[in-house]
C-alpha cells in the first residue's frame, strides 16, 4: 500500500475563516508554558493525552468578593490526585498557589472559578508509553459559575434520577477528580428529556451517586446523610461536614437509595460551582414542604459567611 501524498494546506474559505474568528470565550486569564495569556490563546495540542484520552486531573476552587475558599484543600487534593496517576510538575503547592492568583489578580475578576489541571502531556515520537509522556500544567480564572441559577436557589432545583451508571470505583478512582464525565453527560441529558433541571445517577449498585459537578445530601429528622460509595470527595461536600460539627448537627456517609431520597424532609447539592443548592422535586416528588428547608437555609448561610474568614479564606492578591 502506499500513502497518497499529503494535500497541501489551503486557506479556509472565507465563511469558515469568519467563524473561526468569530468564536467567543469567557474573560479570563490562562497559565500555559509558563506565560499567562487571555483565555481565547490558551489552547491544548490534540495530541495531548489529557484531551486524547480523559488523562488528566484537575481541581476547581471558588474565589468570593477577592477571596479563595479552602484553597489550601483544593491544592492539597490535586497533588493527591497527580501521585495516585503518578504525574509529576515542576511547581509545588505555593508556587501553584501564585501562579492562581496572578490569573485571578490579572483577570480582575472578583468572583471567579479557577482551575488548575495536569494533563499527561505527549512525547515527542507520539509514544504509548505513559512514562514517556512530559505532563502539563495549566491553569485559569474565568468568571464565577453556579450549577443552580439564581431562580433555582430561591425555589429548589428539579432533578431526576437517571438510571446511568457512574464509572465504578475499580475502574476510576473517583476520588482523584477527572473528567470521565460521559457518564454524568448522558445523566443530564436524560434529565432534560424528563423535564427536569440537572440530573443525579446511580452507581452500581442502584444507589444515588451523584451529579455532574456536585454531591447531594438528604436530611431527614434532623439528621444529614450523603453518599459514601463512588463518588469524588467534594471540597463542598468536607465543608457541610465541618460545618456540621460546628452547628452539632449529625452527618454520615452511607448508601442512600431512591425511595430513602426522596422520603427526605430536605435535599440539597454540593458543589465549588454554586456552594449549597437546595432541591425541592425529585422526579415527579416533591421534597418535603416545597420549600427550602430550614437546615439547608442554616448551612448556606454559614457557608458563605466562612468565605470572609480568614481561617477558611485567602485573600487574592490584586496588587
Ligand atoms: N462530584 C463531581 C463528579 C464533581 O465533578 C464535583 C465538582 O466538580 C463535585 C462532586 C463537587 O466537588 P467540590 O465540592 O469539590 O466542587
């Protein structure tokens, strides 16, 4: 056999060209290759393994009115995440730290979500050797994003249970976060096609497991639960707990079922992207009253009121 020679590159026609520069990005700052760059520049090559073949980590962390929320969490997971896919950098935790708060301070943004990702990188002779690969690091600060809209906070979010499995523990690790997000795509997608706003799934077991981007808990008789089994430990998800011992309120992680989920007085969602978000139906019920529980009110207020203090926030340098 032999290969037909290579087509010469030509221009693209005017309309494809048009488009092309016509495609719209969020304001924000990127880290890439050790120079920051506005959000349009920073592009991956498609022969990096990250976008090849979903191998990469990341970490999402929230800055609120000019402050990181439990930035020191977030980092510490990412690392976490890199050894347990034996992934080197060449920056440790405070040069990590800098280089999220030089895209914070240069994007001006005072409410921002900031991500920092290590993908596996490439080789140069396109090696399929993992080993061989040199990992990438990139990072940026883009504005503010929340699951549930500002209508959905006031009133509960709809969610349906999807009966999409989420990728099993023995096939991910899913406490290294990673974006094998078919799974939790499919989800929502069957939730818009029910009606509803965002979707939970299952895991193997037909227990709930979580959604794209969030955990979720129930309270019922004044005590919280969420799931234990196959879902990331969420930063939001530690700090409900944290919260919990404050207020001395009692939280577990265990199998929650649908019929358990949907009996619950109150049900809300987790996530850096939107903090606690309550849910007021669950498929075709109704959660509790309707209404936004008492509890869930009590936690997110306190949530956001620890974005202030300095034992659970870093102040972004804008300097
Ligand atoms: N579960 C999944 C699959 C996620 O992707 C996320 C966040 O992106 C969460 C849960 C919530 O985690 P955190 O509270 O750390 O944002």
């Amino acid at each position: 056999m032999t290969l037909a020679a290579a087509e010469p590159a030509t221009a693209l026609p005017a309309i494809e060209q048009q488009h092309r520069d016509q495609r719209h990005y969020p304001h924000g700052v990127a880290f890439m290759d050790g120079q920051y760059l506005p959000m349009s520049e920073a592009k991956v090559s498609v022969l990096d393994w990250g976008f090849l073949h979903s191998d990469a980590t990341y970490d999402t962390v929230h800055v609120w009115d000019g402050r990181f929320f439990r930035l020191d969490l977030h980092i510490d997971r990412f690392f976490r995440g890199m050894e347990k896919l034996r992934m080197k950098l060449p920056y440790n935790s405070s040069e990590i730290e800098k280089i999220l708060s030089t895209c914070v301070a240069l994007s001006g943004h005072k409410s921002a979500y900031v991500e920092m990702i290590c993908t596996r990188g490439g080789s140069p002779n396109f090696s399929r050797d993992p080993r061989q690969s040199e990992n990438r690091f990139i990072a940026f600060a883009v504005p503010f994003g929340s699951v549930a809209n500002k209508e959905q906070l006031e009133r509960g979010l709809h969610v349906a249970i999807s009966n999409t499995v989420r990728i099993p523990p023995k096939s991910i690790d899913p406490t290294i976060k990673n974006y094998h997000w078919l799974d939790l795509v499919k989800g929502l997608f069957d939730a818009y096609d029910y009606g509803a706003e965002t979707a939970l799934i299952v895991d193997i077991n037909d227990n709930i497991a979580e959604g794209p981007g969030f955990n979720v808990f129930t309270v019922k008789g004044g005590r919280l639960k969420t799931p234990a089994y196959g879902v990331l430990a969420g930063i939001t998800r530690q700090t409900v707990f944290d919260l919990c011992g404050e207020l001395r309120l009692s939280v577990s992680a265990g199998d929650i079922d649908r019929d358990e989920l949907k009996d619950s007085d109150e049900v809300f969602i987790t996530s850096t992207a939107g903090g606690i978000m309550p849910v007021s139906k669950i498929d075709e019920t109704v959660v509790g009253d309707g209404k936004v529980g008492a509890l869930t009110r009590q936690l997110t207020d306190l949530y956001w009121e620890k974005h202030a203090d300095p034992a659970w926030s870093t102040a972004v340098n804008y300097a």
